[in-house]
C-alpha cells in the first residue's frame, strides 16, 4: 500500500509511525472546502465583514483577524460589475469560483491601450513560478487582496459581483517612478473602464481604486500628472460609475492627495475593529467614509506585500491579512455593489444617498 488512512489514539502514535524508515510522511486528515459562498449569516467571518452588517465595534478578532460574530447580508452584489483599478489578480484564487467571477479584463502595463498591439513602456518580467501567466498577472499581490475584500467568496463583502481587473500596477522599481503605479497606465486604466462601461451600458457598475499619490509632497515620489488621473475619474463617474477611492496612508489631509480629493467620488479612510482611526490613515473633510483598514484578512497571491503576507504557499487558496486605506477601500466598493444590485440605471455619484454604515 502506497498510502492509507487510519484513526490513532493519540499524537504520540502518530509521531511513532512517523518515525519509521519506510513511511515517508504522517499527518492529519485536514479538510479542505468548496470554494461556494457562504451563506447568510456567514459565521467567524473576517472582522471587517462582521463591522459591515453594521456593529463596530466588532468582537475582538483572533490572530487570524476573525471574530466570534456574523456576517448577515442581503445583496451579493450579483448583476453588477466591479471594476478593481490596481495590480492585477489571480483569478485562479478559490475565493473567485463555483462560479468563476473575475477576469484579467485589461492589462495597461503589457500594452498601451490597455487591451493588445503596442507595447507599454512599464512591462513587468517574470516574478517567479511562471508568473505572470493568464490566470495570474498580480506579482504583488495587491489586486488580489483588495478583490477578495470586495467580492471574495470567504472575504468578500458582495460574494455575487462580477470583478473585472484592471492591471495598472506592477511591483514598485525605479521604471515606474517607484510607485509601481505610473500615471499614465493609471489615466489609461480609467478610460479603459470608461470605454468598457460605455460599451456595455446595462450593468450598474462600481470602480474601486486603492491608489494614491500627493499632489504637493514628495511620497515614493509623486505621480506624474495629477491632473491627467483627476480629470480621467470625473469624466468616469459623470459617465455613469460609481468610483470608491482611498484617503492615503501618510497620516496628513486627505485634501493633499490625488484622487482622495475627487469630489464626486467616495473617499475612504481605514479604522480598526474599535472603529478608531488608523493611525496610518489621512484623514480631513475630503474623507467621506470610513471602513475596516486593519488586519485585514484576504487573498493571498504574492509575497511582495510584506507583513503576514511575506510568505506565500503558491497556492489558490492562501490567505493573510494586511493593513492599510487600500483595504478600506473595497469594503465600501463591496457595500455600493450590494447597493446597486437591482438598480439598473443608477451610477455615477450616489454619495448623497448611499446607505452605509462602516
């Protein structure tokens, strides 16, 4: 017999049969899951799900940033498509299956009109295990985590919604200005989703872009054009879609930062599971809304991101969480989806009537 399963009494024995020559490993009969929606209420969600059905503070979260709670929820944002504006993403995570709901929709690093023909200036080599590839294009991981917070099966806050990514971000170096986001993939990007929704007018849609730069201090450094990504969000939003936006992580106001001062989109700022601000997180008058920023719990599909998400399986199920105005960010994209699920028609700026409580 190559292999068997057995019932032990105890560890020990366990360990004892390990320790033969001519068995190769021992270990517990663990079990895996499918890959479906959890039902409502979703029980020890991630705490950034259990604060969005409305109670903040949440029950402390465990090591994993779970809690004892619920997560009860109405709408999964199903009917509605969610455009994700950042590194890319693994669609082959299982927090994205049974059904398959995100596709590479466009990659303005490969190619200049984000789609095919000429080549950008900011391609992105490989990044290891045959990445990037067309299941997986996200080496650092980021766009993967923020999809998963919006609409992740386990993580997501509308487990129903259509994501389709926009790849506007590749791992930080000094041929994207060390941002890693380039101005003008990000400008691009935006009138990629611009085109995409005027093209396909019937689904009510939300953007979420976890990007940030500074229009007057030098952070990583700035972008090259704000103006050029300001005047390409309004145009997006006056054409019918909702952009949910963040404050930034340098702890100053959010007026200084670029598109946090967009006012017709919805600007998020990050809070911890007390429902106090972050301490990263900017703030000021241009904050909208605030949401769940702290130990963070989502996909996993790259190490670059640091922190609990240094090590990485290589897997299409592993998970770490994060903090940052970035995870924030698609906790409110997630809710307006939820919004707009049976709202045909209605996009753009909802701010003046968008019920949220996070």
């Amino acid at each position: 017999m190559k292999g068997y399963a057995i019932e032990l009494p105890n560890e020990a024995a366990a360990v004892a049969i390990s320790n033969r020559p001519e068995v190769q490993w021992v270990e517990e009969d663990d079990g895996l899951e499918l890959g479906q929606a959890p039902a409502s209420p979703q029980p020890s969600p991630p705490w950034g799900l259990d604060s969005v059905d409305g109670t903040i503070p949440t029950p402390t979260p465990d090591a994993t940033g779970r809690t004892i709670g619920t997560y009860a929820f109405n709408a999964t944002g199903a009917g509605v498509v969610a455009y994700v504006l950042d590194s890319g993403i693994n669609t082959a995570h299982q927090d994205f299956q049974f059904p398959a709901r995100a596709t590479q929709a466009a990659d303005c690093i490969r190619f200049n009109d984000c789609r095919s023909g000429a080549a950008s200036p900011f391609l992105e080599g490989a990044c290891g295990s045959g990445l990037p590839n067309p299941t997986h294009n996200d080496c650092a991981g980021h766009g993967t985590h923020v999809a998963g917070i919006l609409g992740g099966n386990r993580y997501g806050v509308a487990k129903g919604v259509t994501i389709k990514s926009v790849k506007v971000c590749v791992v930080p170096n000094v041929t994207t200005q060390g941002t890693g986001c380039p101005a003008s993939a990000v400008i691009a990007g935006i009138n990629w989703v611009t085109s995409d929704h005027q093209a396909n007018p019937g689904p009510p849609t939300v953007a979420n872009m976890s990007i940030w730069g500074s229009k007057t201090i030098p952070v990583n450094p700035p972008y090259e054009n704000p103006a050029g990504v300001i005047s390409a969000v309004n145009n997006s939003i006056n054409s019918g879609i909702t952009y949910v936006v963040i404050a930034g992580n340098a702890n100053q106001n959010a007026a200084n930062f670029f598109p946090a001062d967009v006012d017709n989109a919805l600007t998020v700022g990050a809070v911890d599971f007390r429902g106090t601000r972050a301490g990263f997180s900017n703030w000021g008058p241009r904050v909208d809304i605030w949401a769940p920023g702290v130990q963070i719990l989502s996909a996993q599909a790259s190490t670059v991101m640091g922190g609990n998400c240094a090590i990485w399986n290589g897997s299409n199920t592993s998970e770490c969480y994060a903090d940052g105005t970035s995870m924030a960010g698609p906790h409110v994209a997630g809710a307006v989806a939820q919004y707009l699920q049976g709202r045909t028609g209605l996009g753009g700026n909802v701010c003046a009537t968008f019920p949220i409580n996070v």
